[in-house]
C-alpha cells in the first residue's frame, strides 16, 4: 500500500503543482494494480482507509467476508468509496447496497417477503409502515437511523391521530424491527439500532374490543336471518348458513370466501381449506357437524366443483351484511363483527371444557396462550358457577364426612403393660398385661371348679394370656380390631 498525491497542470502558470488531496495505490486479491482516489486531505485518515483496504484484501483471499469492525467502517464510508471496492470485487453487491438510499433496501425488503410465501397484502402493508416512518423521521441512508427519532415519531402520530392506538403502535414498530433484522440477516449493517425497543401494552388502549355471542344470541341470530331479504347477494337461508359455518369452523372471512364446493367432503364430514388461502399457509383439514353437513348438502347441489361454496361480498360489506342481521335479531352489535364469529368458536369451546391444545388445534392458532388469552371470553356467569363447583369449608369435619358417606373409623388398641382397664373380648375386665396374666393363671388354677356356662373354656379366654407371652409379638383378643392377621387362630377359622 502506498500513499500518494498526484500532480496536475496549473492553468494559470503552466507549471505542475501536487494535489491537495491524497490517492492509494495498492494490490488487490487478483494481483493487480489498483489506484484510488479518496477525496481526503487528511494524512492520518487516509492512512486508516489504507488499513482497512488491506484488511479487505487479506479477508478476500482467505475468502472471508469483512467481520464486524470492517462492516461498520463500510456503513459510513463515502458511496463512491464503497462503489469503486466493489467494482474492483473486494465488496459483494449485498455489502456495496449498503449505501444506496432507504427506500432501495425497503422494496428489496417487500420482495423478500413475498418470495418466502407472504401475501402481497401482508408485504405492501408492512413496507408501507416502513416507508411512513422513515419518511416521517427524514430518514433517507442506513446509518441515519436512530431509535430515539422512531420512537418520537410514532408517539406523535398517538397524539395526532385519533385512530392511531397502542396496537397501531406496535404494528409499524414491528414492521420496521423485522426490516432492520432483515437487514443485518442479510449482512447489509453489522447491528441493528432498533433491537432495543419494546412494545406498547395493547390492552390499556384498546380502541375496538370484540365480545362473543352467546348461545341464545346464535339461535336468534340464525333464525331470524333464514327469514330475512336478500342482502349483498346473498340470501337469507344462504347468509344463515354461512354464519352457522363460522361459528362451528372457527374459519375467517377471507377463507370462507375461497371455499369452492370440491372442499367439502360432506360423506367424511370435513372441509379442507388450500395452504394459499389459510392464513398460516398450510392446508387445514376441519370436522363438520353433521346437521351442518346435510345442511351444506341440500346447498351445494347442482354446483360445479369449482363453484364458490358462498357467494360472499368484500369485506367491508360483510361487516356491513352481519350488522344488518344482528339489529334484526335484536342482538347487541357492540363488539360484533364478522371476525367475533371466530371470537365465539373459541368461547364456546373453552366453555365446554374443550382440552386447551384441541382448541388450538381447531382454531389454528401458533400456540395455545393466543387461544386462551386472546380469543376466549367468559360467558356471563361462568365463573360463579365454576367457583360453587368448589367444596363447602364452612361445615366441620364429622358433618362433612357423614354427607360424603365417609364414616369415621373406630380406634384401633393395643394391649401393653400401660394399657388402661378395658373389656376383653371374653366379656372380662382387665388392667394391661398383668390384668391378663392374672387372668390367666387363674383360670388354669380353678380350671374345674369354675367351667364356663357351655362346659368348655371361651376360645378366647384361652387366647388372652399369649399377648405377652412371646417377646416382640402382640396379640389381642379386642373384637374391635379388624385385621384379620391379629385375630386368635380360632375366630380366623
């Protein structure tokens, strides 16, 4: 590498004078000569780009690409710079875009969503918030982008827009997030200056909160529809069936739309729905009830399998379509709209004590938080009727074991040297071991003299003085124990 100022001719003179500016002259990783211009009147900063220029040669021939403190230095060198380093092939065209104007990288940015399977709604969307917010913070290159501005910016537009909630808030603050991740993915910037920020709480500033219909407001509903006018080109039977399919499928307007009649498989009571028209790009497979199913059947006769199943408006007259029906209904419509039919799906599975992953799995949700917490409501009553589901504590422990049937069991005995006087099982009173031995041995003794009433000795009279008789053993006589293995052999028999 060598550092250089060039000559040029004075026009005024005629004579050649240095330039004020400095040039390098170094070998590139193909062996060749290369002189560039920097445009710098600074010795010591030339020098640097020198380094660096060195560096990149060194990392190209080794076939690496330029490692973290390399990609910021390109971030912030002049574009003319970063254009002659890749004309000369020490850059690749990823890392000479990383100066080209915002807006270049932000239509690169949409085309990347749409090649990995998004709908083009989806990747015009998410530009468009990307492009408002940097044209709202003057951003126009890379480098300029601040996270302090983005934020200002987006808090202003809460300010001024009646209609800009916290969830619009992290709807463009996620949009330009995952830009700025895109970007460093694709090693366009070392760092991303946004990683930092986080979302709003959304449920403190909900603008638009959806409720589901009750059971009672889905009879209503679908009963008075079936009678009503033709509304949007649908008529009523057809709209009552459609509302019926929602609430039983969890489907969405834009899915139930796309159905065509060779989606239903009425014998296997099931519809599939195409991965291009699910939200989550896979084919999903769902029951049908089959009251739903005979209903469907008696619908799609005579139609072609290509046939739309419904012959459904926009969206915005959908909405418009399902108010109409509820105010016929006498439904409240706060809260209510197409998508709420979605909201009830999953409310009326959690109501019925559904398994929270079949719930997920019926409503296609990516985890079963979004399920539970996002799309279950709680029917009026619901929680009171779970919480005298729970036992009484107020009734005391005898009272309450007799009304659960439990009796309580009787004490069990052993006989010792400290056992207070009791009756035996032979119907005698007795004080402990000794009471027993005494006992015993006195029976031995007037063995003739005292026979028992039935001419024969109680058995288990007999029995009582081996409690102590064998070291380690007990032994009872005391009918009120009821393992068998302590009863005399005789009464075991």
């Amino acid at each position: 590498m060598r550092l250089f100022k060039g000559t040029y001719l004075d026009p005024t003179t005629g004579r050649r004078v240095p330039a004020a500016r400095w040039s390098l002259d170094f070998t590139d990783h193909l062996q060749r000569r290369q002189r560039i211009g920097l445009a710098i009147t600074d010795r010591r900063a030339c020098e640097a780009i020198g380094r660096n220029v060195e560096a990149l040669v060194s990392r190209k021939l080794a076939g690496l690409g330029p490692d973290a403190e390399l990609t910021r230095w390109l971030e912030v060198i002049p574009g003319a710079l970063r254009d002659k380093l890749a004309a000369i092939g020490l850059l690749s065209g990823e890392r000479a875009a990383g100066g080209k104007p915002l807006r270049g990288h932000v239509e690169d940015f949409r085309q990347c969503l749409l090649a990995r399977g998004n709908t083009v709604k989806h990747a015009d969307l998410t530009a468009q918030r990307v492009r408002r917010i940097f044209d709202g913070c003057g951003f126009t290159t890379w480098t300029e982008i601040a996270a302090a501005a983005v934020q200002r910016f987006l808090a202003g537009l809460r300010q001024s827009e009646r209609r800009f909630s916290a969830q619009s808030f992290n709807h463009h603050l996620r949009a330009v997030k995952s830009f700025c991740r895109w970007m460093v993915r694709e090693r366009r910037a070392s760092e991303d200056p946004l990683a930092h920020l986080s979302l709003l709480n959304a449920r403190t500033d909900r603008r638009h909160t959806r409720r589901a219909l009750t059971p009672d407001e889905i009879r209503r509903l679908l009963e008075t529809t079936r009678n009503q006018p033709t509304r949007y080109g649908m008529t009523g039977s057809e709209r009552a069936l459609l509302y019926l399919l929602a609430v039983e499928t969890g489907l969405r307007s834009n899915e139930l739309r796309n159905l065509r009649t060779r989606d239903f498989d009425l014998n296997g009571l099931t519809v599939a729905l195409e991965a291009a028209y699910s939200k989550h790009r896979r084919q999903d497979i769902l029951p049908l009830r089959p009251d739903t199913a005979e209903a469907l059947r008696g619908h799609l006769a005579g139609r072609l399998p290509t046939a739309a199943a419904f012959r459904m408006p926009n969206a915005g007259n959908v909405s418009r379509m399902i108010r109409l029906d509820l105010l016929a209904a006498a439904v409240d419509t706060a809260g209510v709209d197409f998508h709420a039919l979605r909201h009830t799906t999953a409310s009326l599975l959690a109501s019925t004590g559904a398994n929270p992953k079949v719930a997920q799995s019926l409503m296609r949700h990516s985890t079963v938080e979004l399920t539970l917490g996002c799309y279950s409501h709680l029917y009026k009553g619901q929680d009171r009727d779970a919480l005298e589901r729970l036992p009484d504590f107020t009734q005391p422990v005898r009272q309450q074991q007799r009304a659960t049937g439990t009796d309580d069991p009787e004490p069990v005995e052993f006989h010792s040297a400290k056992t207070p006087a009791k009756i035996c099982g032979n119907g005698r009173t007795s004080a402990g071991l000794d009471g027993h031995k005494g006992a015993f041995l006195a029976k031995v003794q007037n063995a003739e003299k005292q026979p028992l009433a039935s001419e024969k000795p109680h058995p288990l009279a007999e029995e009582c003085g081996l409690c102590s008789t064998t070291p380690g053993r007990t032994r009872t006589c005391d009918l009120r124990i009821r393992n068998p293995l302590l009863y005399p052999a005789e009464l075991r028999a």
